[in-house]
C-alpha cells in the first residue's frame, strides 16, 4: 500500500493503525470527533490531523475506526466524500453494518468490512501500539458487491500491519465471535461480578485461576454494550446452551451424593477438557502437549529476566511462561512449559544452576 490513508475514529485501534502504517513510512491523516483525542494520536506519531493536510488530499484508503454503534454512518459519509477511496471498517460485528450500507445505498463496491482480533484491556490513543496488530488474526468480510481492487486493499492495509488474513462473510464472522470473543467476555464479567462483595481476606487468596477467568472483565463497558447488542441473536443462542449446562450443574450439586452425580461433574469437566484441548496452540498449530513445571524466583529485579537467559543458554525452546506472585511473600513462581524431550534436561540444568524446581 503506498497512501495516504484516513483513520476516522483516533482510540485504541485507530491509533495503532496509524503508528503501524507511519513505520512503514505512509503518509496517514487522522479525524475524530472528539479533537482532543485525534491531538493524542497526533502527538504520539500516529499520523497528522485532517483539517491540517493540503488542499487535493485524495486518501486511497479511508480506514473507519469508530464505535460499533456509528460504524455504518460513518463509513457512508466517507464513500460520499472520497470517491475514488476503498473504505473498510475494523468494527467487531460485520452484518449490522453490512445491512446499514445496504439500506443506505452507498457505493458497496467500494467497501470491505474487516475485523483485526486485537486489542487491549486498556483504551484510547495513548494505549496504542504499533505492533498491535502483528500475527494476529485480521478478518475479511468482503460482502458479494465488493470489487477486487477493494478486497485487494483491504487486505494489504492486515498484511502491512503483520496481521494473518482471514476470509469470512458477515454472518460466519458474526457467529464465530459470539463464541470465541463476546461468550467469553460475558462470562468473563459474570464471574467477576461475584467479586464485588467479597470480603479482603477472602481476595487475598485469589490465584492464577481467578485472575486468567476475570482478566477480560476490565473491558470498556461502553464499547461491550454496542457489540453485544449488535450481535445479540446469535450470542443469545449461545447462553441458551450454556443456562443448560448450568442448570445441569446446579441440579447435580443440589444432591451431590446422588446416583449418577459424581459421574455427571466429571463428564461437564471432561467437557470442557475436549473443549480446551482445541484451541489452537503456537503459532495457530494444532495443540500440543506440553510438559510444565515451577521455579521459585525472588522477588527482586532481574530474577525473571535471569532465567529465561539461563533457559537460553541452555539451549532450551520456551513453550509458554506463566508467572504467580506468592500472597505474602517475597518469592514468585514462574511456571514453565517445554516439550516433554526437553524437560528432564531443562530441570537438571536449571538445578545445577542453583534454581529451586518443584515438579
């Protein structure tokens, strides 16, 4: 992609769109509603205001960055005032807004809906990365009007950032994020709503577990309430199933000693084995198993940073890396992951060195 391109909309996703595309040296003129906000993305680097670019601007890409819930009027707007631009907007649902175009009839030949699976539990401009956006999973949803120079530049604008392409329509794009991206942060809320009360002693107890299930509950409230209405029929089709599953489970715990009970909570958690066991593992390959174990680190600068040099010296792949604070001590545990060939070398190793390993 040569440019200019437009951002509308200078948050989070906006604004590391356009510090991607700066990197790479393409010119990208910035437009929000809130002036303010579209100056913090300025500052930051991520591209010059619009009311500040020369007269005969002509973007060849406009990128709509904006709320779900204006998504659709806005990236009509931006076919009527750039004729000759490709307009793609990166909203979360694609058939709402592909409907909104349609009852419009703006130009759909020059628009392509488009969804990068990125994103932070912070918000705004100054929350942006420029490498927001690299080997993550960038949507396509070109609707059947879409022309091949559209499509062609929409997806240019996911491959220049280091996203991965995906192709989808609308409504697969739709279904497929009621599940892996909005049940989750329902659920994600729910379990953190639970919080509120809770006494401190309580808290103090809290885990790896708890934190891993109420990390995403920290999202923008505002942003959650459009995409959830937005994709409402099918994520409610979801919670149909799981009030199921959960009120199998309540049944089951009322009688706990009951024939079949026990039985029946190893299936559910057996369930969600089968269910886990599919997400994808490194890099989008099919899972692996992994062999993990503990290393007790101090709490003290350059401890972890330690560690996974010495893992490297080793001459050691790390698989994956999780880290826990002990609640009241000076000590952290890093839980590390290996292929199973790896591990009894690695523990060794790292024991000789003088780390403390709990397997």
């Amino acid at each position: 992609m040569s440019g200019p391109v437009l951002v509308i909309g200078t948050g989070l996703l906006g604004t590391s769109i356009g510090l991607g595309l700066r990197g790479q040296g393409i010119d990208v003129a910035l437009s929000d509603i809130s002036p303010s906000t579209a100056a913090v993305a300025r500052d930051i680097g991520a591209g010059r205001l619009l009311e500040t670019v020369e007269e005969g601007f002509a973007p060849e890409l406009v990128v709509v960055a904006a709320p779900p819930d204006v998504t659709a009027a806005l990236a009509v707007q931006a076919l009527k005032d750039w004729p000759d631009a490709v307009v793609v907007d990166i909203a979360s649902v694609k058939g709402a807004v592909l409907a909104d175009l349609r009852a419009s009839g703006a130009d759909l030949t020059r628009y392509v809906g488009t969804h990068p699976m990125a994103g932070r539990e912070k918000s705004g401009p100054v929350a942006a990365l420029g490498e927001l956006f690299t080997s993550m999973p960038w949507v396509i949803c070109a609707s059947p009007e879409s022309s091949p120079q559209a499509i062609k530049c929409a997806e240019a604008l996911a491959i220049d950032l280091g996203a991965v392409v995906s192709r989808m329509s609308a409504a697969d794009h739709d279904q497929s994020v009621a599940l892996i991206s909005h049940l989750p942060q329902v659920m994600s809320s729910l379990v953190a709503s639970r919080l509120q009360d809770t006494p401190a002693q309580a808290m103090a107890l809290a885990g790896n577990g708890l934190r891993d299930v109420t990390r995403i509950a920290a999202s923008d409230p505002k942003l959650w309430v459009q995409i959830l209405s937005g994709n409402a029929p099918r994520l409610v089709e979801i919670l149909y199933g799981v009030r199921e599953d959960l009120n199998r489970l309540i049944s089951t715990l009322e009688d706990p000693v009951a024939d079949g009970a026990r039985l029946d909570m190893a299936q559910l958690i057996s369930e969600g084995n089968t269910g886990q066991a599919r997400i994808p593992g490194k890099h989008g390959a099919p899972p692996q198993s992994f062999v993990s174990f503990t290393v007790l680190v101090d709490d003290t600068p350059g401890q972890i940073a330690r560690l996974l040099t010495e893992i490297g010296e080793i001459g050691v792949n790390l698989e994956d890396l999780r880290l826990e604070h002990s609640s009241g001590q000076q000590v952290g545990r890093a839980e590390i992951s290996v292929l199973p060939s790896r591990v009894h070398s690695l523990v060794n190793e790292l024991s000789a060195r003088g780390w403390k390993v709990v397997q």
